[in-house]
C-alpha cells in the first residue's frame, strides 16, 4: 500500500473514533436512561379501611414490605415482625404489610375481618394495605415493580409463599429478598436495619 493510502486509512480511522467519541456521551445517556430504576415512592395504595397510602410518604426511611396471610404456616411471623417494628419504628424503618390470598387461599378474609385478626390475635399496628394479588396475571402493580428487574433495578424475583419480604433502601429502591421462611428477627434483616 502506498504511503498516501496509508495517511487516508489513518485519517479515516481518527475521524471515525472522533465522531465516535461524540456519539459516546449520547449512547451512554441513553442506556442511563433505559436502566433507570423507579422506586417506591411512585406508589398510592389503599389501606386496610379503604384510606389512601402514599410511600412517597416514606421517604428517608427504610421499608420492609411484606405479603401476609392469616391461615398460613407462617402467620406467626406476625408477632414477630410487630415485635421489630415496635422496636425500630422510630429509627426511620416501617414495615408495610400486603394481605394475598395467592398461596392455597391462606387469605380468604375480607379487609374488615383482616384488620380484626391482625388487631385481636397480633395487635398489628404497622401499616397493613388492602388485599391484593402478588402473583400471576392479576399482579398488583406495586409487585410488578417488587419483582421485575427492569423496574427495579436490583433483580427479577418471584413471590415463593406467605411472608416473603423485600426490603427497601431509604432512597426507595428495591436492596434485598428475604425468603419467607427467613424470621423478620433474623440477623440479616436486623443488621440492614442498624446499618
């Protein structure tokens, strides 16, 4: 090759990686753009006496939501996880609970009979939400965003059974599964709140 093919091939090569460079910046902001997470806050639920619920309520605390049922194996959970939030709820941590009826209909109650049970046999005082499905076609929205990477940014999960909880940062983004064998007392859960 001769000397001015040479000189063209070079031209061209650092025209090119210098419009690439330009376009570098765009690319990238596109792709931010794309993975951007969205968090908890966008979310408005109704609660257990139809009243409205807005996480953007929540912001600066950490939260541990979790969906719950009154005739599962693991409703004693319950006592539980009123024990960590009567301990921690003035520490900017709040539990929000999910009444679903997703697992062998271990919640067929309705709203008023849920929040009787939760009262009499738990005395629940953190923020328990109306029913709703946390799986499958009829998915509430707020789990589709618990479950699904591209919303959450964090990973795809899948609710496995009653009491599964997912734990939320205080900037309102998706940190952490806990399986719903996993005691809300457990180590784990209890050093992610002190940290």
């Amino acid at each position: 090759m001769s000397k001015f093919g040479i000189v063209i091939l070079v031209m061209l090569s650092f025209l090119s990686c210098k419009s690439d460079k330009k376009e570098a910046p765009k690319m990238e902001a596109s792709l931010h753009q794309e993975m951007k997470k969205e968090t908890i806050y966008q979310f408005k639920v109704k609660d257990l006496n139809g009243d409205e619920f807005d996480f953007a309520d929540l912001k600066g605390k950490k939260i541990m939501v979790v969906n719950t049922a009154s005739k599962c194996g693991n409703t004693p959970q319950y006592e539980n996880l009123q024990a960590l939030y009567t301990k921690y709820k003035d520490n900017d941590f709040v539990i929000v609970g999910f009444p679903a009826n997703n697992f062998l209909r271990q919640e067929p109650g309705s709203d008023k009979e849920i929040a009787a049970f939760c009262t009499q046999e738990y005395g629940v005082t953190f923020p328990m939400m109306s029913k709703i499905s946390v799986k499958g076609k009829d998915m509430d929205e707020m789990y589709q965003f618990l479950t699904k990477k591209e919303r959450n940014g964090y990973e795809d999960s899948k609710v496995k059974w009653n009491f599964q909880k997912y734990l939320i940062n205080k900037n309102g983004e998706v940190v952490k599964v806990i399986s719903p064998k996993t005691m809300p007392d457990s180590p784990e859960i209890i050093s992610w709140i002190e940290e």
